[in-house]
C-alpha cells in the first residue's frame, strides 16, 4: 500500500503515544541486554577456565609409577615399580618421529634451598632441557637448563619466579649468584615463569645428570613426560596420544614385569584426555549459558506477546473507529505489526548497542580467576535481535488479526 | 438513494433470539433529512448500523444508490462505507491521541489521498464547520458541542452519499444541539442525504421527514414542515 504514508501514520502513533511506545522499547531492550551480557559472561567464563587449564602444554603425557597390585610371574604384589634411565632412552628412541618433546624427571625431596639468610622449601627436580616447554615456561631472565650443562654435570639451575623473589631480597640480580640446595652450591642461570601461577613458579630446576649424580639418583628417574607432533585435528590428536599412551604402558609392564591388568603400577596422565573432559565442560557452559538465553528470549517473546494484547485491547475502539472510516482488516492488521515491529528493532538494537557498549568498555577489567575477557559474537547477538522481532511479530499479528476481525459496532461498543 | 425491502434483524441473547427488527420497508430519495424515532429499544440503531453496513441483516434487501449491498466480505465494507457513508455518533468517536485535523484527515487516509492533499481538505472542512483555529487541539481540548463539529466534519471529508448520524446531540445541551442541528441543516441544503436517529421531538421537527420505529416496526412515516435550527438559537 502507500508506504510512505503509512510510515507517517506510525511516526505519527509512536509521537503520540510515548509511554506505550516507551514500555514496549524497555521490555525488549531490556530482553536483549540481559541475553548479550548473560552470553558474554559465558564467553568470558570460557576464556577464564581455558587459562586455567593452560598451565602445561595442552598435550602433555605424564608417566608415573606406583605399587604393584597383583602377583604376576611369580612375583609378590606390593612391589614399588621404579622406573630408570633405560626405559626413557628407550621410548625416545622407539618413538623418536612421534614426539615433540620428551624428559624425564628425577625429583630432589626435601630441597631446602639457601641464598645467604634466606631460605626455602621448594621442589627441586632434575630435568632435560625439553622440559621447559612441556612445562609451558617462559623466561623472565637468563636461560633454562641446556644438553651441554646435561653433558657436562654442571651444577646450575633455573629458578622459579617466587623462589627468586623469596630468596633474592631487595631486586637482587640471582644470575650468577650461587644457591645451596642440601648444602651444595649451584649457579643461577636463569629464571622463569608459569602460566600456572605461583605453585608453578616454586620450583628449581637443574640437569637430570647433575642432579642424579649429586643426590645419589644412580639412574632413577621418577617421571616421564612427552608431547607428540602436532596432529591437523582435536581428533586425530587424541588418538595420537591414547595410542601412545597404550604403547608406553605395555612396554613398561612389559621390562618391569607387572600384569596387564594391573592398575596401579604404572599410571599414564593424558592431559588430552583431561582436554576432552575440559572441551565437554566448555560445551557444557556453553549449552548452559545458550539454554538460559534461549528461555531469556522465551520469556522476551512472551513479554511482547502480552503487551501487544494490551494494546490491541486498548485500541479496540480506535480500531473500530478506523474501520467505520474505511480501514479495511489487512491495513488494520498491517498497521498493528509495522509499529510493534518498528519499536521491537529499534529497541532491540538500543539494547544490543548498550549491551556490547558495557561488555566493551567494562568487560576488559573484569579479571577473575574464572571470568577473563566476556564477550560476544556480534552476528549471535544480531541473530537474536532478529528472533526477538520476528517473534514479537508474530506474536502480535494474532491480537491484531482478531481485531482487525471483530465487526465494527462490536469494536465501537466496546468501553 | 436507499431502498430497503423486508429487512428482518435478530440478536441472539444467550439461547433465545431477539427479533429486533421485524421487516422494515423504507425509501430515502436523494437530498433527503429524515429523523428516525422511537423508544429505547425499538432498533434505531440497529436500523442505522445496518444501512451503515457496520452491521448485516438476516433478510430483506439494501440498495444503496443502485449498489446492491448483500454478503459483503469486510474488505468490500470497509471501501464502500469510505466511499458511500459518513458516521456521526452519539459519544463523537474521535481519536484520542489525534488533534481536530487529523481526525478530519483520517478517511481521506483510508482513501489513499496524499498527505498534503489531505490535510487541504480536511482544513477545509473544519472551516466549514467553524473550528479551523482549533485544528491543532486534541478532543479532549474541545467542548462536546466542537467535538461533535469536528466528527461531523470528519464525515464530510470524505464526500460521502449519505450522512448517518446515531443521536448527534444526545450528549449535548439544546443550545448545543441547535448549533449541530443548523449545521446539519446547513449541509443537507447543499444536496446531502442526511438520517438522524434521535430522541427528542424538538430535534426531530428540524428534519424534513420523521420514521417512528415501535417494536421493530415501522410505524409512522410522515414529511414535517421543517424547523429551522437558527430561529431558536
Ligand atoms: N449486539 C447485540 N446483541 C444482542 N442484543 C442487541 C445487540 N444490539 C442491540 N440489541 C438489542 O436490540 C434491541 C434494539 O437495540 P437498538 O440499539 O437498535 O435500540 P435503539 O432503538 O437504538 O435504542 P436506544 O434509543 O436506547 O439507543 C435492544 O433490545 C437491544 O438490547
Ligand atoms: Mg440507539
């Protein structure tokens, strides 16, 4: 029809009628405020659990040894497994095209570390220089543990941030500087940080050779740690590593003569595993966060529904009114959703632009351990002003169509 | 200009059916000013709302000037009521929230006439009836008396055949009532059919022709001298 002039018969409505106007506005504005912040908190709750989970490369295998649980050749159970130098050469060897990085880990109980007055208590590890990157570390200064200081038995090592800060008073520069672990002397060639935060950066790293030589290790090693190569998919790279998981277990029980089925004598930690249950906890928020926008637009939807019958209602008699002079239903009808639908857009957009405005400019300095950086996919946020309209539309074409049915002296008798 | 033969009309109330009208036959030649009276309850109304086309007959026929007005869909209603008929109510029926002019201009909307156009002739019709410097009020700025002025004025806009008008005065005082009476005199002497329901004999002498209604019949039809409202006011 005219749609100019229509246009100008709904300016004309809305001018007039402001609170209707306004109250129909706030209702959906509102709506869609609260969906773009709600899936932006889901978003930033993503982010913050992702930082959680980054503490060590995504991929790493974690090999560990135990107790045996059951009798197997003849040998009694409750044997302490204890894995050495040969079972690590040997998988690195066998594996060698597979991994991207690999050590093994002789641990130090009970280091107490010294520098001058000061001391602590930290866990002390010898390790291979891989180890750094399997531990997702990054250097604040100096440098980690190299093959030549493995080579050589040197005594270095590399120190966590909080043991720096701990021992290391007044900004002293630790490069250089001897430390005592155990009453030995060991130079600092470097310090580093963890994504994992302080329990991570309370630890003292020196060479797997040195550190087996200086406390009496022989050739003991208490762990192992690999990656793989990358794989192109999440999928590809899981099995990947289950099937190097398997490999590695079986080969352990295998030189060490434990049962197959024995538990817990070798313990493999597959953080792809733990990635998996992390990806479903992802998929789990999400799923929540989208259930609760989808009710939030239910509920939006419910909301403009119900206003559009109170002002169907309250126009009865104009409409009435309307058809005497000559309103045929269609137009009635027309005029009805072009106005719910001109304020539900401008609304809804009014609610998304101030919702991603508060998301934009607040959102960065929310930093909580499980809130980082909320956000929102601007085209979800679009899509959901969209469902919002149509379904106000569509909501609002019932009333309006029943109204527009209704015979005039009805509609005029109506008080 | 109307014809109508044997129209029978029936509400129903509950499960019973109440035969409002029970066969009227009535003619109104073009530049007539026909009053219809009776008591409460006679049908008046549903007589009016009828020839308005805002309601139907069970039976009996309409012509309206040579157009046969019989099953129509809400669309053909809704033109022809813009085209053939202008409405005059008792409670005036403006729209609230639209000031004097926009009321006037509205049928010319649901004509598909441009705005500028529109508000033209609506204006002019204002002026017609006297109110062209209250053009810019709301109805509820306005006295009953110019409220009736402006609906009258927004039955005009339209340039309709017939005028029909449901107890035009009845929510006026009589000096009121003698202003809208001259005005719808005034009107109906430049050519236009005019039916006035009303309740009052004084209102009644004002018209050329009075039908008295009694129990859904027809029961008197006479042509009266007619008064003109300007002596008594
Ligand atoms: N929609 C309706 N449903 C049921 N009954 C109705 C309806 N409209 C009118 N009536 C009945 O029809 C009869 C005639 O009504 P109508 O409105 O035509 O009377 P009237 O002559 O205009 O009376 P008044 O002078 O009081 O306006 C009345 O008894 C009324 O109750
Ligand atoms: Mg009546």
């Amino acid at each position: 029809m005219f749609e100019l002039e229509r246009w100008e018969e709904i300016f004309d409505t809305i001018r007039k009628n402001k609170l209707r106007t306004f109250l129909t506005g706030l209702s959906v504005a509102s709506g869609i405020f609260i969906l773009v912040i709600l899936l932006g908190i889901g978003e930033g709750m993503r982010n913050g659990i992702s930082q959680e989970f980054q503490r060590d490369a995504a991929n790493i295998i974690y090999v560990y040894t135990g107790v045996t649980s059951k009798e197997y050749k003849g040998l009694n159970p409750g044997r302490r497994i204890q894995m050495k130098n040969e079972d690590f050469n040997y998988t690195a060897l066998k594996h060698q095209d597979d991994l991207e990085y690999k050590s093994s880990i002789f641990r130090i109980w009970n280091g107490i570390v010294n520098f001058g007055k000061e001391s602590g208590s930290y866990r002390v590890e010898g390790v291979y220089p891989d180890y750094q990157f399997l531990e997702n570390s990054g250097m604040v200064e100096g440098r980690f543990v190299n093959y030549k200081d493995h080579e050589n038995f040197e005594k270095v090592v590399a120190i966590g941030k909080k043991v720096r800060d701990d021992l290391f008073k007044d900004g002293k520069d630790p490069l250089g500087e001897y430390v005592q672990i155990s009453g030995i002397n060991f130079k600092v060639i470097g310090v580093f940080t963890d994504p994992g935060g302080e329990r991570e950066e309370s630890l003292v790293f020196m060479p797997l050779s040195t550190a087996q030589r200086v406390f009496g290790g022989a050739n003991n090693i208490a762990n192992m740690a690999f990656t793989l190569e990358p794989e192109d998919n999440f999928e590809a790279a899981l099995a990947a590593s289950n099937y190097f998981s398997t490999e590695i277990e079986n080969q352990l029980k295998e030189t060490h003569t434990i049962a197959p089925e024995d538990e817990s004598a070798v313990s493999i930690n597959n953080s792809l595993e733990n990635a998996k249950r992390f990806y479903d906890l992802m998929d789990m928020i999400k799923f929540f966060f989208w259930g609760v926008g989808i009710c939030t637009i239910i509920a939006g939807v419910v909301g403009v529904s119900n206003i559009m019958l109170i002002i169907v209602k309250e126009r009865t008699r104009e409409i009435g009114i309307r058809k005497a002079l000559g309103a045929e239903p269609l137009s009635i009808v027309g005029m009805v959703l072009h106005e719910s639908i001109f304020v539900t857009a401008i609304a809804g957009f009014i609610g998304l632009i101030a919702s991603l405005m508060l998301l934009e400019f607040v959102g960065p300095l929310i930093e909580t351990q499980y809130i980082s950086n909320p956000a929102v996919n601007f085209n979800v946020a679009l899509t959901t002003v969209f469902i919002l309209v149509i379904a106000g539309a569509i909501a609002g074409f019932f009333p309006a169509w029943r109204a527009a049915r209704i015979k005039p002296i009805e509609a005029l008798r109506d008080e | 200009m109307i014809e109508i033969r044997d129209l029978h009309k029936s509400y129903k109330v509950g499960s019973n059916s109440l035969h409002v009208l029970k066969g009227i036959n009535f003619n109104v030649a073009e530049g007539e000013l026909v009053s219809i009276m009776g008591s409460s309850g006679s049908g008046k109304s549903t007589l009016l709302n009828i020839l308005g086309m805002l309601d139907e007959a069970d039976e009996g026929s309409y012509t309206l000037d040579g157009v046969v007005i019989k099953n129509l869909n809400e669309k053909i209603a809704a033109r022809y009521r813009n085209k053939f008929l202008g409405f005059v109510f008792q409670s005036f029926n403006l729209i609230s929230y639209k000031n004097a002019l926009d009321n006037v201009a509205l049928p010319l909307y649901y004509q598909g006439i441009k705005r500028g156009e529109r508000i033209d002739k609506a204006m002019s019709y204002l002026e017609k009836v006297g109110l062209a410097d209250w053009a810019g009020h709301l109805p509820n700025e306005l006295s009953g008396g110019q409220k009736q002025r402006v609906a009258i004025a927004r039955a005009l806009a339209s340039d309709p055949k017939v005028l029909l008008a449901d107890e035009p005065t009845g929510a006026l005082d009589s000096k009121t009532s003698y202003d809208v009476m001259n005005l719808i005199q005034e009107i109906n002497d430049e050519g236009r059919t005019i039916l006035v329901v009303t309740h009052e004999p004084d209102i009644a002498a004002m018209t050329k022709r009075i039908v008295n209604l009694k129990d859904g019949r027809i029961i008197q039809d006479t042509q009266v001298n007619q008064v003109r409202a300007q002596e008594n006011v």
